[in-house]
C-alpha cells in the first residue's frame, strides 16, 4: 500500500496539538475543501469510535466515507481507517507527536491502494502534483491554527 508522509513543527503542548487533530469537527478548518463529519457514536472519542463524513473530492463531487477510529494513544498517536466505497481499499491516516526542543513534530502518513490502475494514477501524478501540496498546506493549517490558540 503507497505510504506518504507530511510533518510540520508547531509551537504548542502535545496535549493541545492531539486535542486539536482528535476533535473530528476541526478537520473541516484544515480540508482542502468542504467537510463535514457527524458521530456515530456515543461519548468521547476513543479506540472504535465511528464516523461518517462527507467532503468534497478534487473534482467537487461529493463523497461520503466511514470512518472507524483504529489508535487512540493520548498525547502521541491517533489513527483513523476511511471507507470509500468508491475503491476496494480503506485508507489509513496516522498522526504521531514528537517532542523536540520548543515545539512538536506533527507527523501525518496517509496510506492508500485504491486498486489497479488508480494506485498507479495516485502515486505518479495526484500524490506528487495534487496530493502532496494540499497536504502541506493542511498541515500548516493546522499549526497555524493552534498556535492562534496560544
């Protein structure tokens, strides 16, 4: 399965960057497009936590995914299985926390195989031309909205 890795630094606590990349409802202010999300589940998130969230594809077409929460590991790991029933494969999303002198390492590995010959399609020409820099730029979202917080 392709594996494709983005981190940034950002100056905040382990504990508010988790908090922030955990609460399903502030991943629509770090899309690249519109995104909306609603629990199926009951209480806080945890290990198995549902999800289902519709966003927007880099065509505007609306697609719905399920999503299952897989790692709960406050304040270091959180990983997420999406479900499109477009592809014959989930997609994988893991975010790990490295403390380093002054801030936090973000580190985010998206892991997709959308089957032949999309995962051809997807590792030579979205990931590197559209994938990647939309990535960055949501994970400098993300640093740039927790650290308004401070």
């Amino acid at each position: 399965m392709p594996t494709f890795i983005y981190d940034v630094n950002i100056n905040s606590t382990p504990e508010k960057v988790f908090a922030h990349i955990t609460e399903f409802a502030n991943h629509d202010s770090w899309y690249e497009s519109p995104w909306r999300v609603e629990s199926l589940s009951v209480g806080e998130i945890k290990l198995g936590s549902q999800f289902r969230s519709t966003g927007d594809d880099f065509i505007g077409k609306q697609i719905p995914n399920e999503i299952i929460v897989t790692e709960f590991q406050p304040p270091i790991r959180f990983c997420f299985r999406c479900t499109d029933l477009r592809f014959p494969n989930p997609t994988m999303h893991e975010f790990t926390l490295r403390s380093q002198p002054g801030s936090i390492v973000l580190e985010r590995k998206f892991a997709s195989n959308p089957g032949f010959p999309f995962n051809i399609l997807f590792s030579l020409v979205i990931e590197p031309f559209f994938g990647r820099p939309a990535m960055l730029r949501s994970m400098n979202k993300i640093k740039t909205n927790i650290e308004a917080k401070l």
